[in-house]
C-alpha cells in the first residue's frame, strides 16, 4: 500500500522558518534554559480586558452559532465608525468583510481578483507567508526588490519596470513586516496610479496601521475605493487568537466575496466578533494607546543598541514592532548566526531568508515583543557573543 501522492505545491512549500525557531526555542525551554523570544510576531501584551469581558458574556449567553459569512452587522457597521473617527474616511459598512484573520482576507482578495497563471508582485522582502497564499492560487508570485534608501518599500517607478505581460496584481504592507517601514501617502498614490493604467489590482495589507510611532497616514480606504484594504484585530487590539480580520473591498466586488466567503470558510467566528465590539470602547483605545508608545520606547532601546553589535539598521522601523538589521558582519548565513545565538546566547531571532529568498541571507528580523528591560539583557546576552 502505498500514501496518495502530495500535490505539487505541498511537495515544494517553504517551512515558515520562524516557526521552526519557535519551536526549538520552546524545547530548549522545556529543557530548564531561559529563552528571550524576539522571533515571533506576538508582543506579551494580553487582550484588553474589556475585550475578554464581552468574549465570556457571548459565550454566557450562548453567541455560538453562524452569523454572515460576512460578518455580523455591528461589527461591520464599528468598523466603519472607526474608519471615520480615525481616518476621517466615509467607508459603506457593505464594503466590510469580516474574516477569519488577515489570512483569511488575503486568500478571498486574491481568489476575487487574481486568476490561475497570473502573476503577483510582492516586495522583497516581504512577509513570508504572501508568496504561499499566492502560490496556493495557482498563481506566481514575483519577488520585487525593495531598497534601504526607499525605505525598503517600493516605487511606482519600480512597479512599472517589473509590471509585465501577464501581471495582475501588487501586494503591499504599510507598516510592512519586516521591516517596520511605512509606505507614504504620496508614494502610494503614485502606485495606485501606475496599476490602474495597467487594469491591475493592489491590495494593501494594514494590519500594523494603528502601530505607528510618529504621525500616521491615512488608510487606504480613506482615498482608493478600487485598493483592497486588509486589516486585523490580531496585532493592534492584541487578539491573534481570537482569529478576526476584515477586508475592505470594491463596491463591485461585495457580493462576489460574501459568495467566496460562505463557500470557503462560511462565517468568522461568533463569539469573536462580539468579543472584537469592545475593541473600539474608549477604555481599550487608551490601553492601546499606551501600549503603542511603549512599543516605541521598545524600539528606541534597540535602535540605540544594534550598532554596538554589528546589527546595521539600514532604514528605521516606523512602526510595527520589528527591526530587520543587516548582520553580514557576523557571517554570510543568517540561519546559521540565528541558531548560533539561539543555542549560545538564549535569544531567539528569525533568519531573513524568511522574508526574502535573494538576500535573506544578509539580515535578520528582530521583534521587540518584550519589555524593555528584557531587551536590555537580551542586548547583553548578544554583546556577550557577537
């Protein structure tokens, strides 16, 4: 007897390399060693109270059952409320689709938009993840090198060099992951210009838009009806296992996606989207708020510390909670130095090959996912080695 064979997409998929370092770090843990964990994207902050107090309450009075595959009109109809208050933009609650995690989102927007065969371009380096959601299409994807003196975001002059024949679509991230990066409301107007004149689609990934540490730009929603906007509740309201996202999509494209949706993964959540209509209460916004400006003094701890080390910072994070530093000094294999530093120093970071198949190899992703004081003897541990 002999196993089905795999699809061809299962036999050459990429390990989410982070992951990997996760669980080593885990075992080592399990094996009495003390692990700083600066590899995953996950701070140690805890869900807002008030957004576990509303999650216990929809279960306590039995919110277990499907809603829209769409999502429940409050939740949708918050959404656009925060739009408003936030970016001052008028988003129909229509155009709002609640997912199952940005995952989710990206999955629906590129099986609404982008057809088998047809190309994505995705910036590298870029989150790791995109190419496989891309390529789970049927559809490749196309690495765009993105530059240190552009912020290590793309140009639309960039676009319009690697946009060919058979290119459908760009998929960008504002702050991106890995690099913390913003992609500026100008740059992104003359993108957004550059694809349509090609027919093409953008969908932008907004999912640390709220995380940003000077003065932020205005969502894409805001000003591009025809980009399709994703955001989520797992990093800013601190919810990654509560599993919401949302999308904002096209006037065009809202029934053909709530169709997508309920064959593909019927409805989000329940109970989860009850729980997410406390995210937008005053007393969560002000704890979120506080949180962001310890991220950013987070940030400013390693910023000061990295050159020490021979960790270069090539552009400046203006948000998220990540730092991609150029660690050539150390050796030619960022894999290599990240499981050196794991094994030697007790600190885990992930290798940029994750994020970048040509120069991954360079750099390294740190994610300041600790308090301060953690990160300082973090810098310690790694002064000690490097």
């Amino acid at each position: 007897m002999r196993d089905p064979a795999l699809s061809g997409f299962a036999e050459v998929v990429e390990p989410f390399r982070v992951m990997d370092i996760l669980a080593r770090a885990q075992a080592a843990e399990r094996a009495g060693r003390d692990i700083i964990h600066l590899e995953v994207g996950e701070p140690d902050f805890p869900t807002p109270p008030p957004v576990i107090a509303a999650g216990r309450a929809a279960l306590a009075e039995g919110d277990t059952r499907y809603t829209p595959a769409h999502g429940t009109q409050a939740l949708r109809e918050a959404i656009a409320a925060d739009y408003q208050r936030r970016h001052g933009a008028e988003v129909d609650p229509d155009r709002i689709v609640i997912t199952a995690g940005a995952s989710a989102a990206i999955l629906l927007a590129l099986a609404a938009g982008v057809n088998p065969g047809e190309e994505v371009l995705l910036p590298d380096p870029g989150y790791a993840c995109n190419r496989q959601f891309v390529a789970a299409r049927g559809a490749p994807p196309v690495g765009l090198p993105v530059q240190a003196e552009h912020a290590f975001q793309p140009t639309a002059e960039s676009i319009a060099a690697a946009w060919g024949a058979n290119t459908r679509a760009v998929l960008l991230g504002s702050p991106a992951n890995p690099t913390g990066t913003c992609l500026s409301r100008d740059r992104l107007a003359a993108i957004v210009e550059v694809v349509r004149e090609r027919g093409g689609l953008v969908i932008m990934d907004e999912i640390y838009a709220q995380i940003v540490f000077d003065t932020p730009e205005p969502s894409a929603a805001a000003d591009f009806p025809d980009v399709v906007v994703i955001n989520s509740f797992s990093k800013y309201f601190a919810m990654t296992g509560w599993r919401l996202g949302w999308m904002v999509v096209p006037e065009t494209w809202v029934d053909p996606v709530r169709r997508l949706a309920q064959n593909l993964f019927v409805a989000p959540a329940s109970m989860a989207q009850t729980a997410a209509l406390a995210a937008f209460a005053p007393e969560t916004e002000a704890l979120l708020q506080s949180r962001v400006r310890e991220l950013k003094g987070r940030r400013d701890v390693l910023l000061e510390a990295l050159p020490g080390l021979g960790l270069e910072v090539q552009a400046r994070p203006q948000g998220a909670f990540y730092i991609y530093a150029d660690c050539t000094a150390h050796g030619p294999d960022s894999e290599a130095l990240c499981a050196r530093v794991l094994d030697t120093a007790g600190v885990a970071l992930t290798p940029g090959t994750d994020f970048s198949p040509s120069r991954g190899r360079d750099y390294l992703r740190i994610a300041y996912t600790q308090s301060e004081s953690r990160l300082r003897e973090a810098v310690e541990r790694l002064r000690g080695l490097l």
